[in-house]
C-alpha cells in the first residue's frame, strides 16, 4: 500500500456511533449585554455543546448527517482527521437532535 493514499482512506463509523464536527464558537459565549465569557469560566452546572453531525453508523435511527446534536462535552472521545478536529460518541450521549426535518414531529421548541 503507497503510505501517501493511506491516510486518505474512506471512513465508515459502525454501529451506533455518530461522528460530528465542534461548532466553530462552541467554547466562547455572550452574555445578553453582549460580554463575552470564555470557555474557561467556571460555571455552576455542566453545560452541554452543540456539534454538527459528519457520519454516522449504520444502526443510528434518530440523527442523520448535517444534523445539529446536543451532547455533553465531557463525555467525548476527540479524533483528528486531516487536520480537523471530531468528536465520536454513541447515539444515546445525543440529548438532543435540531434539524429541519423535525419540523413535522411537533418538537414545540425552535432554535
């Protein structure tokens, strides 16, 4: 095998597992005067990320790529492809899932 094709291999995540992609500002926030908090800050609760989803397993049944998914950022397995940084986890670590095709299934709350 040439070593220089090799790490451009496709990839195919198996079962439940779900490979999604940090939102760029997942570590800054505002606040509602518009300050910003860095990712460092202590907060009283843990707080949850969003992340998009790049590939997904074969029996994920409720998220899909491209879509957006609420996960709790100690509970991650970080992997670096090409440079890029993902996040690999099992389906049941989503908390929750925002896409326009759950439009229909009366979610009752709009991001």
């Amino acid at each position: 095998m040439d070593p220089t094709t090799a790490d451009k291999q496709p990839i195919k995540m198996l079962h439940d597992r779900v490979l999604c992609e940090l939102d760029p500002d997942v570590g800054e926030r505002r606040s509602s005067g518009g300050i910003v908090i860095p990712a460092t800050a202590a907060m009283g609760a843990r707080r949850l990320a969003w992340a998009v989803v790049a590939a997904v397993g074969p029996h994920a049944r409720a998220v899909e790529v491209g879509d957006r998914v609420l996960f709790d950022p100690e509970d991650k397995a970080e992997v670096e492809v090409h440079g890029d940084t993902y996040v690999v986890m099992r389906e049941r670590d989503v908390h929750a899932v925002a896409a326009g095709r759950l439009a229909d299934a009366s979610a009752g709350l709009y991001l």
